[in-house]
C-alpha cells in the first residue's frame, strides 16, 4: 500500500470535496472559497495544489471516474461473470446506490458536459478521457459477452457501448426531474437485457 504525502493527502482531500460540491451545486455556483473551508486550508494554498479552478474542476473528473472505473473492473474480474452478466451487475449496483442517495447529482461528467463543455478546453479533455476509459471498459464487457455468445454480433461492441452510456447519461437526467430510479432501470432492461443480448 502506497503511503501518501501530506500534501497528496490535502489534495485528495479537496478533490473529494470538491466532486461532492461540483455534483451538488454544479461548476459555476461551486466557490473555492467552500472548498477550502471544509478541508480547512487556507485560501491563498489552494494555488499550491491547482494552477486554477478550471484545473481543479479537470483534476475533480480524473478523481471522480476512477473508482467508477476500479468498480467495473472488479465485476469484470469476477471469474462468476461473463462480460455482460458484469454490466448488469454493475449497472444494478449503481441504481441501488442512486435510490439510497435520494436522486441527487447524478453523474458528473454529465453535469459538467451541458455546463462547461464547450466552453471549457481543459475541463472538455478531461471529460473526453474519462468517458473514453469509461467507453472502453464498457466496450470489453461486450466484447467479452459477444465472445461468450451472449451479446449479439452484427452491432459493434463499441457502438453497443456507446449507446449504453448516451441512454444512461440520459436516464440519469429524467431520473433527477422524476425522482425515480424507473427511467435507470428502462434503460437497464432495454440495453442490457434485450437489445444488446444475442
């Protein structure tokens, strides 16, 4: 186990609290000030960690996704799962976190893609990275499923993958206005349970 520094600790530190606020209250309403306070740093440190807050918020997708990432690669590794059997497992879990949650947030690549994607070059890359690795994961579950002949064969496993997260990115915003997990779990039977299978 890897021993962290005390500054990659106060880093790790504000990254946490800083995908909690960029989740809640979104990037332009989310103040540094806020931040530094719950981690108690002071003001002028914050530079000592981030060139900028557009650097920070780049650095908040990098933080956020990885243990998205970490998760699905376990389901993956699961020597009881197939590829597909590993979506499914990993996409239920997901649902049942977001009803205990109460709806909130939703995800933050998606919250950051409508509110500064296009206006935002950093933070735009570091959202198409993070989808990509994301995308990619996803699109090896398929593979893996089409292998095991559980995933039909005349779609692409990286379009198949796309479409999982374009309607999942989707569900998650009418999850959010309904407040309900239904439109996660249409999207669930629909793609995982149906369209993708062979």
């Amino acid at each position: 186990m890897t021993m962290l520094k005390p500054k990659q600790i106060k880093r790790e530190k504000l990254l946490d609290r800083g995908v909690s606020l960029l989740l809640e209250k979104g990037y332009h309403a989310t103040g540094l000030k806020e931040i530094l306070e719950a981690v108690q740093i002071p003001k002028g440190s914050f530079y000592a960690y981030f060139g900028s807050k557009e650097e920070f918020a780049a650095e908040a997708v990098k933080h956020y996704i990885e243990p998205f990432i970490q998760r699905l690669s376990g389901h993956l590794q699961n020597p009881e799962l197939d590829g597909l059997g590993a979506l499914q497992a990993y996409y239920a879990e997901l649902i049942d976190e977001v009803a205990q949650t109460g709806f909130k947030g939703g995800c933050l690549l998606g919250n950051l893609m409508g509110e500064i994607g296009d206006t935002s070059p950093l933070c735009r890359d570091a959202l198409l990275e993070a989808v990509g690795r994301y995308a990619d994961l996803q699109k090896t579950a398929l593979e893996r499923g089409q292998k095991d002949g559980r995933v039909r064969t005349d779609k692409t496993a990286k379009s198949m993958a796309d479409l999982m997260l374009n309607g999942w990115q989707g569900a998650l915003l009418r999850m959010k206005v309904e407040q309900s997990v239904e439109p996660l779990q249409e999207v669930c039977r629909e793609l995982l349970d149906d369209y993708f299978t062979a």
